[in-house]
C-alpha cells in the first residue's frame, strides 16, 4: 500500500514538473487577425490515423497548454482517444494539422483539439469542448461550451453575436467567429468511414471532429461572433 502511495505521488509530481517546464518554455504565438477560422482557408490533401499509445496521448496532453485549459489528464478515456494527421493546403503551401478527438471519463465532455505545423491565421492551436446529453448521435443534445485558441481560454454561453469583424470589436481585440451548433447527424453522413464508431455520441464526436473535421464546419446550423483579446501569459 506504501508503494502504491510513494508511486502515485511520484507519477504526480513527474506531471506536474513536466507541465511547469512546458509553460515556462511555452512559446508566443503570432496574434491572431482577422476572423480566424483555420477551416474556412484550409483545404485537406490527405490524412492517416495515428495508433498512439495511451501513454503517449498522455504526456501529449500534459504537455499541451490549450488541453490544461479544458479539462485535466486524468480525466480523460484514454480507451477512445482519436487521434489522426491531417496534410492540408493553406495559401499554397501544403502544412500538416493534429487532430485529437479527447472523451471524458464522465461520458458527457468531449474535446477536439487541433495543431497545426505552421500558424493559419495566427491560430497554432485551437480546441473545443463539448458538452453531450443523449444515447444516439441523431436526438443528442451536443451543446459548445467553451474554446481556446492559442492557450487563450475562452467560456461560450449561448450563442453570442457581439462581431462579424474586427471593426466591431475594441481596439487591440479581434473577431473570433466559431460555430455554435453542428448537425451531427448531416456531419456523419458526411463522414462515412465513422460510421460504426457511431454507436454512441461520446464516441462518435471524437471520430468525426478528428477523421472529417470539414465536414463538422460544413454542417454549422449557427455561428457566433465574439470579441477577444490577445495572447495572455500563464497556464
């Protein structure tokens, strides 16, 4: 039992040590402008599914700032992570995006976080969390509460509609357009080939976000517009 306590205190701090020297290292992103939406000026090439181990999933998210803003490693389902590489083609020039479909262990959170090789529209790293009620991917309810882009965190309640561009917005604050609501059910039909990992919500999301992320921005029933400040330090 001693062992098992020394061990579990062990493990603790090795996460917490790797996470303080990922933020004291973390590096400044190029400001985002623009209504950034790294989906609307990307076009995807191809894309292969990673077979990451859980620990390698693990010490990824740990070290991965925009994840700690969302929710806490040990909370995740590691069992039915998604993870796939995407090569895509922005202004010419073709880059790859990392994509994470993250359920909880609570069956009612689901994160899709995306990495991109080279920043799209200043926006390096972006993420959602989604909150899902319901057993069928048809009659759930699928609701976006919260988002970061670049380790900026960012509370969605509702749907607001404060901007459609940065000249609505203070000085110094950008436009930050997201979508609201997905027709799940459209988005599957758009992306067959998750077709049989759609038994139940909590496990489709992540498949659909990672493996056809286009086809979530193409079945948006509602946008909201929000206005946002600039990069902030700290975890």
């Amino acid at each position: 039992m001693r062992k098992r306590t020394l061990l579990a205190i062990f493990v603790i701090l090795l996460l917490i040590g790797a996470y303080g020297a990922y933020v004291v290292s973390y590096p400044k992103y190029p400001e985002v402008k623009g209504c950034a939406n790294p989906f609307a000026v990307t076009k995807p090439v191809s894309k292969v599914q990673e077979n990451w181990s859980e620990v390698h999933v693990f010490f990824k998210l740990v070290t991965t700032r925009d994840f700690w803003k969302l929710a806490k490693p040990w909370q995740v389902d590691y069992s039915h992570v998604k993870v796939v590489k995407h090569t895509i083609e922005y202004n010419g020039e073709k880059i790859t995006m990392l994509a994470m479909g993250i359920p909880l262990k609570d069956k009612k959170h689901v994160i899709a976080l995306y990495e991109f090789s080279k920043p799209v529209q200043g926006v390096k790293i972006r993420s959602y969390l989604f909150e899902v009620h319901g057993d069928n991917i048809k009659d759930a309810s699928i609701k976006t509460t919260a988002m970061t882009t670049n380790g900026v965190y960012t509370p969605l309640n509702g749907c607001p509609h404060e901007c459609n561009s940065d000249s609505d917005c203070p000085v110094t604050y950008h436009c930050n357009k997201y979508c609201c609501n997905v027709d799940w059910t459209k988005a599957l039909h758009c992306c067959w080939t998750c077709a049989f990992a759609c038994v139940e919500p909590i496990v489709c999301i992540p498949c659909i976000a990672t493996v056809c992320p286009w086809c979530v921005e193409d079945n948006c029933l509602q946008w909201g517009g929000e206005c946002e400040g600039g990069w902030v330090p700290g975890p």
